[in-house]
C-alpha cells in the first residue's frame, strides 16, 4: 500500500550562542550548581529527576568540572533568576564556578494522542570573579499522557539540556587561567549558520491591507492581515537571523470563517490545493517571492495538508468516496483510529486510494516550479 507520509521538519536556531570552541579545564575545579523547576499552577518549587542531574554531571565533568548540588533551600526563598544567582554565589562560598539551573514545564497541546510539553529552562552561570553568562531556551517534548508529566518532560529533554549546559559552560571558561582547548575540539564553522524559519502567514506581517477583508487584530481567533508582502518585505531580516529557508504556514484556500468559535487562521483547513487564499496574495506575488528568496540564495517550503480537508471543503461533496466517513476519534489509543478516523471533525482523507494519492501528489506537484505534472 503507497501511503502518504507527512514529516515533520524541525526548526533550530544554530547561532543563538556564540560559537566557542569546546573547553576543558587542565586541573580540575568544582562548580556548585542549583537546580530549581518553578510549579506550573500551584505548589512549591521542586528538584528535576537524577536523568537531568546525571546528564549535566556528565558535561561538566567532561570540562573537567566537579559538580557539588546546592541544596533546593538555597535558592527557594528567592522568585527572580537574579536574586537566586546572588543567593547561589553565597551558598557556593570559595567554588569558583557556580551554575543555576532554573526550569518550569507546561502542557502545550494535543495532537493525535500525543501530547506536547514545552521545557522552559534558564541557564545562568558564572566564574567567581567574571560576569555572568545566562541561556533561556524552550525544549518541546512528546508523551502519551497529559497530566502530571512534568518530570517525564524533563528527563526526556536532559540530553539537550545538558548539551546547552556544555556551550554555556565553554564561553564561561573560555579565557579563564589553566581553561586549555582540546586537540580534538572540533573546529567552530566558518560557514554562516543556517535553519529553517516558521511563519505563521496570518500574524507575521500585514504588507498589503487592501486584501484584509475582516481582519480584526483584537480578536485572537479572527484573522489579523498578515500576508505574502508582508513576509517579502522582512526576507532581509529573516536572513540576518541566520536562516536560509522559509517555511510557511498552510497558504492555499482554505475555509476562513471560525468553526465552533475556533479561528481558521492558522491555514491548515484547506478547501482547494489548487488556488492560493487570496488573503494571503496571488500568484504573481508567489512568484515574486520565489525571486525575492533566489536573490537571497535562500529556500521556501510550503506546507501541504495531507491526512484531511478543512470544514465544509467542496470536495467532500464534490468526491465523497475520497473519505474514509468513520466518524471521530473516540480512543487515542487505537491506531487504526488515528489513522482512518476523524480529527476534531475534519473529515480524513483515504490516501491509500490511488486516485486520492493521484489528487494530492499532483496538488503538490503545481506548486513546485518545473514539476506541475
Ligand atoms: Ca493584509
């Protein structure tokens, strides 16, 4: 059975810190560390799981730093990362290194049974006579349940987290006296970092007001003008960034007015494949894109939804047999469920139909300059 398959591409940002080669003491320190995960509702700050502790032992050691935990107590008293950071270096007395950890996890949302956490962590650190160093960063995570997960998030994300640490911890020694690069630091790229950016078309920019409609800002679930223009016109700055491709949020015609109070701007209730949502541009603005992107040696990719239809899409009166009409999801545990049924109501495209694989493949195909067919 052909089946279509819908990958997920990940955005990262490859020069948030300064590069610097890898670090490593030639005598070996002790650096006091502090860990504290702020409750996402209520309750009282608590520890991250030993999966965290364990990782960003291990990166410290690898600087040849020796970890001592400063108690939870230490910092508790304190709400701001500032004031923590004074209370660390006090506890901390004569290490000449210290590190605070500081982490809050929140459910995000729900996709398919699974379900997205977001683990905002906050590194700051510092020599006991320099300036201190911080990295704030989200690290999102999968699991298959949404409650009380907040530790499971965190050991989940404590290789990246860790490795966050490890940069952190190299610009910190980097200049410091007995801090030595080792012969097999990898060399820090010459080449201009690169990444994909994500725009959510509707709310990045609104370059063009005459194709607003009834685009109401105030309102979150409302379209707010955002459009093609607006996106060329910040292509310089997006480059600046660091990114060499665009990604943007689904921009073909779609359903636009709200379904059960929930906003369709974000794109992905497509109606027709095969015609751009004029809220967004045309054709002739696609194409100046294109140009505008080629200039720049930089890359566009554009989103297509697969796996089903928006509200009320033509064709799911037009073609009815094109969908498998098995209702709802009604367990998130059933694959076949998540395969075949329903999504929130979104009638589910049969892709393992050739001629629905047909529709599609040649849907996307337009799109591609030199393969409409
Ligand atoms: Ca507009």
């Amino acid at each position: 059975m052909r089946a279509l398959v819908m990958v997920l591409v990940v955005a990262f940002c490859a020069g948030c810190l300064p590069k610097i080669p890898r670090q490593r003491l030639s005598e070996r320190a002790k650096v006091a560390v502090a860990y504290i995960v702020d409750p996402g509702y209520s309750g009282t700050p608590f520890t991250p799981p030993d999966a965290l502790k364990k990782a960003i032992a291990a990166e410290l050691d690898d600087h040849n730093l020796e970890l001592v935990e400063v108690p939870l107590e230490a910092v508790s008293a304190q709400r701001l990362t500032d004031s923590r950071f004074d209370a660390l270096k006090k506890a901390a007395g004569e290490v000449p290194f210290v590190l605070l950890v500081e982490q809050r996890v929140h459910f995000f949302s729900q996709l398919d049974g699974r379900y997205r956490w977001e683990v905002a962590t906050t590194l700051t650190a510092s020599r006991a006579d320099g300036a201190k160093a911080s990295d704030p960063f989200e690290i999102p995570v999968i699991l298959m349940y949404d409650h009380e997960k907040e530790r499971e998030a965190i050991a989940n994300a404590a290789s990246d987290i860790a490795n966050r640490v490890g940069v952190l911890m190299d610009g910190v020694l980097a200049g410091a006296a007995g801090t030595a690069v080792p012969a097999a630091a990898p060399k820090a790229s010459s080449t201009r970092p690169s990444g994909i950016y994500f725009v959510m078309v509707d709310r990045f920019s609104n370059g063009d007001r005459r194709n607003d409609g009834d685009a109401a800002p105030e309102d979150s679930q409302a379209f707010h003008g955002g459009d093609l223009q607006g996106l060329i016109d910040h292509l310089d700055w997006i480059q600046a960034l660091g990114f060499d491709t665009v990604w943007l949020s689904p921009i073909f015609k779609m359903r636009t007015e709200k379904w059960h109070g929930y906003g369709a701007f974000h794109g992905y209730w497509t109606w027709d494949l095969a015609q751009l949502e004029p809220k967004f541009g045309d054709e002739l603005l696609l194409a100046r894109l294109r140009s505008e992107l080629d200039r720049r040696k930089m890359k566009l990719m554009l989103d297509v939804v697969l796996n089903h239809v928006g509200p009320d899409a033509p064709l799911v009166s037009a073609k009815p047999h094109w969908f498998h009409k098995r209702g709802g999801v009604t367990d998130w545990n059933d694959a076949t469920q998540l395969l075949m049924n329903d999504v929130h109501g979104l009638s589910d495209l049969a892709t393992e139909q050739d001629e629905v694989f047909a529709y599609l493949l040649g849907a996307a195909r337009r799109w591609v300059p030199g393969r409409q067919t």
